[in-house]
C-alpha cells in the first residue's frame, strides 16, 4: 500500500508519460495482462488507455487490471489511468518515505 505522499510523487512522474497498454472492445483480456506485467516489470509506471470501443468505466477496469497483477492503482483520468509495482530485479524509481 503506497501513502498519500508517494502517490502524488508517482502522479508527477506519469504526467509525461504516453500510454503503453491500450485495451479495447474486449476489455481486460489475458492478453493485455500479460503485456501490463511485462511493461510494469520494465517501466514500474505505467500509464494505460481506453479505447472508445471499451465498455469498461476507467476505475473498474484499473481496479480489475490492478488486482489481477498485485500492483498499485496511482490514478484515473478520462479514459487513462496509471498502475505502479516495483520492478523484481531491476528497481529504477525510489519512493520518498
């Protein structure tokens, strides 16, 4: 469970980032879990987008996605929101206490 104080240092780091993960009409498939676990291995911050197509609401679907991958739900707006985990191996963002 990440502080109120480590989220918000998290929302600055995702302001610039694009999206990695789009999901679409088929909504949060094996597949997109997959490459949500490979990008948040790589990355640790990953921004991801709803299609138009998807008829998940953005905090289900992030709620959902981070359930499924024991990662953390950063924030949702519009149609993106941000999941974060620490890498296994190769930790590259330091959270403030």
């Amino acid at each position: 469970m990440i502080t109120g104080k480590q989220r918000s240092y998290l929302k600055g780091l995702a302001h610039d980032l694009n999206p990695l993960v789009y999901i679409g009409k088929a909504g949060i498939t094996q597949n997109v879990i997959n490459e949500l676990d490979v990008s948040l291995e790589t990355k640790e911050l990953v921004k991801v987008k709803l299609q138009e197509g998807c008829e998940l609401k953005p905090k289900d679907a992030a709620n959902q996605a981070a359930e499924a991958l024991s990662a953390e739900f950063v924030q949702s707006i519009g149609r993106r929101f941000v999941l974060y985990r620490p890498s296994k191996e190769n930790r590259v963002i330091v959270l403030p206490k």
